[in-house]
C-alpha cells in the first residue's frame, strides 16, 4: 500500500516552521514517488493541516512520478475544494518534466498573488467609499 500522504505529512512538519520566515507568497513544490519513510498520519490530518496551513498565501504543488491512479485519485480527494493545494501526475521525472512544473507553479503562483492584490484593492476601495459616506 502507497503511502505518500505520511512522507508529505513529515515533509510538511519539517518545513512548516521555516516557511514562516520566508516572504508571501510561499510555494512549496513537492516531487514525490509515493515512498513512505515511517510517518503515522492519516490522510484526514494531512487534510486538517492543509486546510489550516498556518502560512499566508501558501501554495503547494505536489508533483508525483510512479505513483498510482488510485493514490493520485486519493490525493486528489485530499486536495478537493483546496485552491491553493495542486496535484501534478508526471509521466518522468527527466529534467524537461521537472522544468515544466516549475514553469507552471510560477505561472499559477503570480496569477493567484495578481488575484488576491486586486481582492484586497476592492476591499480597500469599498472601505473608503464607505467611510466617505459616513
């Protein structure tokens, strides 16, 4: 049995308090092959801690190469209804493959940081409109 949610789990408790150092937003790309290296959690916690990353504009790309279509399917039903959580299945992991899903998260990283900056210009907007009137 595939247990790559138990090597993401440690790989998240071990980067988790680094990331709060780091500048907004904070991508974290993870290439996995589902190996599990001793780890205890269960695929709901791993859900619980991404729903909740405790991170501002956290962003995680789960790259997997060699796993299968029923670990990807679970993991996808991990990420389920999580924007800011993104499962990759790569075919290799030859450096065309990994380039490309570096290019990707880029991309998908500056979209989303262009999305929650006009979020936040509205926002700011309708509070001063507001207090205008008041």
């Amino acid at each position: 049995r595939e247990k790559w949610h138990k090597s993401l789990a440690i790989l998240w408790q071990r980067v988790l308090p680094l990331a709060k150092c780091f500048v907004k937003p904070f991508v974290m790309l993870v290439l996995t092959d589902g190996e599990d290296t001793c780890s205890n959690v269960t695929p709901q916690q791993l859900r619980e801690m991404l729903i909740k990353p405790g991170i501002p504009d956290f962003h995680l790309n789960l790259a997997t190469v060699g796993v299968s279509k029923e670990a990807v399917a679970a993991l996808r039903e991990i990420a389920k209804g999580l924007k800011h959580v993104q499962i990759t299945p790569l075919k290799d992991a030859g450096a065309s493959a990994i380039q490309e899903i570096f290019r990707k998260q880029f991309v998908k990283t500056i979209q989303d940081v262009k999305q929650v900056q006009m979020q936040r210009t509205v926002v700011q907007r309708t509070v001063q409109a507001e207090s205008r009137r008041v």
